[in-house]
C-alpha cells in the first residue's frame, strides 16, 4: 500500500517548557477526513498547527505521502508542504476580488490561473461571482469562496479549524455536506477540528477523540460511540447514567440486575455507564414491573422527576427508588408522564459498559 497522505508519529509540542501535546499518532489516507475532537484547551489547534509548519514539534515525526515535514533535523516552511487551511475567521483579503482572492495562492500561467479560478467558482456554485467584492457575498458564499482559495493549489491536505462555526445551523449543513463532497472529490486528505461530536459524526471517516494534548480514542464514529474507551469518551458524545458497584467474583449486584466485570479484582469498584436511549421503560402494574430477561436485566423502580418535549424525542428524568439517584431516559417520539408517576427501567445489556471507577 502507498505511504499515508499524512502520518504524525509521536508528536508532541512544547510552550514555555509546559508539554500541551504529546504522543499523537495520527494517520490519514487521501480523501479520508479525521475529525480532531475534543474540549477546549486540548491541543486541537497546536496539532493543526504543527501539520501545517506554523508550530514546531518538540518531539516526533510529521510525514506527507512519506516525506518528512518535520523531525528532529528538517522543519519545512508552511508554503513548501502542500497543504491548505482554512479557519474559523476564514478573513478573505476585502481589496481583492472574489476571482483574484481564489487565484492569490496559483503559480501558473494567467491563463491556467484564469481556467483554474472558474472551475472553482463552478465547484462552489459561485459562477458570475468573480468580479465581486467580498463584502457584497453573504456569510456563506464567503466561506465558499474561502473554500475554493484553500482548494486551488490543490493541496494535499487540508486542515480545517472549526471552519463552520460561524454560520448559522441551516446554512451549516449544507454547506459541511458541499464542501465534505468537493474535497473528496479532489482526493485531498482532510484534518477537521471541532468540540462538537455531532460534527464529529457526521463528517469524520476517523474521528481522534483528544484530552489533556493527547489521543485517547481513534476510530470510525460508529466504534466510538459504541465502544468508548472509558467514561469520559462516552460522556463525550451524549448524556449519560452511571451507577458504581464492587466486584465480587467478577459480578456486580445492582438493583438492575447482575453486571459482568472480567478481570477486576474482588473489591474492585467499577462504574456501569449507558446512555438515556438504552433504558426502557415500563408501566406499574400493581407494584409489579416486567420479567427479568437475560437481555435486559431486573426492572428497578423509579419515579418521574421531570419531563420534557425535545423534539425528536422526549427526555424523562426519574429519581430511582433504590438510591435516590437520577436516571436519564430519552424515548422517541412524545412520551410525557405527570411528575410522580412510577415507572418500572430496564436497560439493555449489550449497550451497557463496564469501566473500572478510577478516582
Ligand atoms: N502560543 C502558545 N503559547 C503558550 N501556550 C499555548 C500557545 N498556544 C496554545 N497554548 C496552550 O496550549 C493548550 C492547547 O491549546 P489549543 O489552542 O491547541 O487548544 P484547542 O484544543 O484548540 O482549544 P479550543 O477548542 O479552545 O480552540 C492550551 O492550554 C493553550 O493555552
Ligand atoms: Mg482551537
């Protein structure tokens, strides 16, 4: 198989002797997008940084399709590595047309540029707009005359830094879908950084789920989501319930029933994680729930705190019987019982997680 469009191996980044990125590995096939995802102050952009020759790694090997970008000895120049950026303030130059601002970065000839320039202008549907002034485009057609301007060289990689957050949600996806096609189309590597899992999910081939300057998680978004590799990374992406637990002979005794924890010690505590849609919910019939299964456990009892029309779905919050705790339940559709209402919970097995409970 032929090199990575772009491969980060054990890259870390140092200000002021303080280490804010350390250990990302990272690798990337043309056409392939990764989404960077993670809470502010992760190291997001430092890592955007450093792929596009802005930062110098500390540490570490940055490679395009096998050529050092940097290592220890080479460091090249943003302007030698082929790639393109766009950020969140995408500023287009305001004294140059639509058509010279997608030309700024073309080498060739007036001509190549000039073909060049309308078949971008054809690509981000902006035809007819190439005399125009920046500030005569709405906010949208600016981000996709930024986005035909990163495109033009023909990078090999584009890095893109929150490029969609100063848009209003309808324009947003469409234009995320638009610029996601185009960029697949042209065959170009994409590193994507947002702190909005749902962007995450819908863009990203890979999705790095960072914290603290570090990867904790790569994979495709169904394997993150189904799959988290602890707490945290569940937490990440929805809502979730807990309930904590000590081992004894590998199980934990809950009032939903018996939990598997292989591997922990006896005494060991561990968290049992699952998100709101993985409860079911049942009516009381005489102070009397469902059946235990094997699939979905013992029903434990709870009562209606509050609950709310969320649009595609409802949120109910019960205060459980068993501690007092708060269980989140999202169910589809409109589901709205009165506050104080009993209702017996199950939640699926298979859709439960078992992390051991670090302190
Ligand atoms: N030039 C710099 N000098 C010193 N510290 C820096 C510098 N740039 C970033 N940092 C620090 O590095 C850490 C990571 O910053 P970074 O901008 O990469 O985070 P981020 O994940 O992009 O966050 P956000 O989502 O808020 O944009 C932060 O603690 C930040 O204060
Ligand atoms: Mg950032």
């Amino acid at each position: 198989m032929s090199a990575p469009r772009l491969q980060m191996e054990h890259v870390c980044c140092h200000f002021e002797g303080r280490e804010v990125v350390c250990g990302i590995d990272l690798t990337v096939r043309a056409g392939e997008v990764l989404c960077l995802l993670g809470p502010s102050g992760c190291g997001k952009s430092t890592t955007l940084r450093m792929i596009a020759g802005i930062e110098r790694p500390s540490r570490g090997i940055i490679r395009a399709d096998g050529e050092v970008l940097s290592d220890a000895t080479t460091h090249l120049p943003p302007e030698a590595r082929g790639i393109g950026l766009i950020f969140q303030d995408f500023a287009l130059f305001p004294h140059l047309s639509v058509a010279q601002n997608i030309a700024f970065g073309l080498r060739g000839t007036a001509a190549q540029n000039r073909a060049r320039v309308d078949e971008l202008l054809e690509r981000v549907d902006l035809q007819g707009y190439g005399d125009t002034a920046p500030h005569m485009l709405s906010g949208g057609e600016q981000q996709r005359v930024a986005l035909a301007r990163a495109l033009a060289p023909r990078p090999r990689i584009m890095l893109m830094d929150e490029p969609f957050s100063g848009l209003d949600n309808r324009l947003r996806d469409g234009i995320r879908d638009e610029t996601l096609a185009l960029l697949k189309e042209e065959g170009t590597a994409v590193v994507l950084v947002t702190h909005e899992p749902e962007e995450a999910m819908r863009m990203a081939d890979q999705i790095a789920l960072m914290r603290d300057g570090g990867v904790v998680q790569t994979g495709a978004p169904y394997n993150i989501y189904t799959s988290p590799c602890d707490k945290d990374a569940a937490a990440f992406f929805s809502d979730i319930n807990v309930i904590s637990g000590e081992v004894h002979g590998a199980l934990i005794e809950t009032p939903f029933g018996q939990f598997l924890a292989p591997g922990v010690p006896d005494g060991g505590l561990v968290d049992i994680v699952f998100r709101p849609q993985h409860v079911k919910i049942d009516f009381d019939r005489g102070g009397r729930g469902p059946n235990p299964t094997p699939q979905d456990g013992v029903p434990a009892l709870g009562h209606v705190k509050r609950a709310r029309f969320m649009g595609h779905e409802s949120l109910v919050e019960f205060r459980m019987d068993f501690d007092g705790g708060i269980v989140k339940v999202t169910v589809p559709a409109v589901f709205l019982p009165k506050p104080g209402t009993p209702l017996w919970l199950t939640i699926r097995r298979d859709r439960c997680f078992v992390f051991p409970n670090r302190p």
